[in-house]
C-alpha cells in the first residue's frame, strides 16, 4: 500500500489493487491555506463534522463515505469505527470523534481524528495495536505532543505518521510537529509527502514525517 499526506488530517491511501481511501478532507479557508483537495477516491471518510475534516463533496469519483461509529465494508475493505470525543468534556466542548480502523495490504491503519482524550483501557483494546497510526498532535482543539505521546505508548503501533499540526499552510493556534518530535528517537524525516508499506517489511517503531503535497 501507500500512503499520501495530503495536508492537516487529510491522507490518500492507495492498495495494491488501486482501490483509494481519503482521510478527513478539509476546506480551505481562514487559518488552513492548504490547497483544494483534488483526489479521484473510492471511499472517504469522516472523522466528525468540522470543516477542516469532512469536506467529502471535494473528493471525486462519488465515493462511499463512511462517518459513522461501528463496523462497516466498501470495496472489501472492513472498517470499524469507534466512538470518542473531541475533547476531554465527553463532547461537551466540540462533540464526537470517530478513531477510524481499517486494514489495507495487511498493514492496519488508525486514524484518530480529532480525538480529544486518552483512551480507556476499554477503548485501546478495541483499537488494538495498529502497524500505523496516523496521530493528531497539535493540541489546542485536540490531543497535543504529550497526550499524543500517550496513546502512542497505548497502541504502541509500528510506524507513526504526525498529522493535525501548525506549519506554513496551517495557521490554526496549534503545536508544530517539532513540539511532538523532542526526545523522540527513530525519526524519519521524509523529503517527500508519499510512503510505501509492505506488510512483510514494517519497521518495528519509527516515526515519519512527510511533507503535506498540498501545502503551498
């Protein structure tokens, strides 16, 4: 499989097969000066319903769109999507969040969203262990480097791509992904904002920073 930041918690996912996932499309506007989403996909989904991550209508192609809590499948592919929170007021703040799961090429992917929280105990299981978690770091309207820190040490997934973070195309009042990268070790700074994963061949704990393709 590979995997394509495209910007803010927005990836394309692309199997073997051809079959294309996108993450959390956003809108451009006010702080996110990312350019439009242009991708042709399959299936979208959504992690909850602000702007900057459920533009669905922006990805071509009339894909499946998947923005509900629980088990689903498009295209053979078997999501499960598990309810949280975007905040740490039981959504009393700004709502739900879905931490989406999803299997392509025999690499787990999770996505978390906006997740706002640690995890339960309850919850981590649930999730499992990913082989890559696409993380949220900023803080501010979400988890930030510390809190992300934690989950990361619940799920404990092979490879880490840091997403929802403060850079050139991103003016939102949130951490840089420097914030999250301190005292990290097993960093791979990419020059490049695709990754391909063979399921045979995950490192056993790294974290990649790509660069987002639609930045300006």
């Amino acid at each position: 499989m590979k995997i394509k930041f495209l910007g803010h918690a927005s990836f394309l996912i692309t199997s073997d097969s051809g079959t294309r996932i996108v993450t959390d499309p956003y809108v451009v506007g006010g702080p996110l000066t990312y350019k439009p989403i242009s991708e042709t996909a399959d299936i979208v989904t959504v992690s909850h319903g602000h702007g900057d991550h459920s533009n669905a209508g922006a990805v071509k192609g009339s894909p499946v769109v998947i923005k509900a809590p629980g088990k689903t499948e498009a295209k053979g592919i078997p999501f499960s999507g598990l309810a949280t929170f975007h905040d740490q007021s039981q959504g009393k703040e700004r709502g739900a969040n879905i931490v989406f799961c999803f299997t392509v090429d025999g690499v787990k992917v999770c996505h978390v969203g906006d997740l706002g929280h640690q995890l339960s105990v309850e919850q981590a299981a649930e999730v499992g262990t990913p082989d890559l978690l696409l993380l949220v770091i900023g803080g501010n309207y979400a988890i930030g480097p510390a809190e992300a820190t934690k989950v990361a040490q619940q799920l404990k997934p092979k490879v880490i791509i840091p997403m929802h973070y403060r850079n050139e195309a991103c003016g939102y009042p949130i951490a840089p992904v420097e914030d999250f990268l301190k005292d990290k070790k097993n960093v791979k700074r990419m020059n490049s904002s695709e990754l391909a994963l063979d399921a045979k061949k995950l490192p056993s704990d790294e974290i990649v920073v790509l660069k987002p393709a639609m930045a300006t």
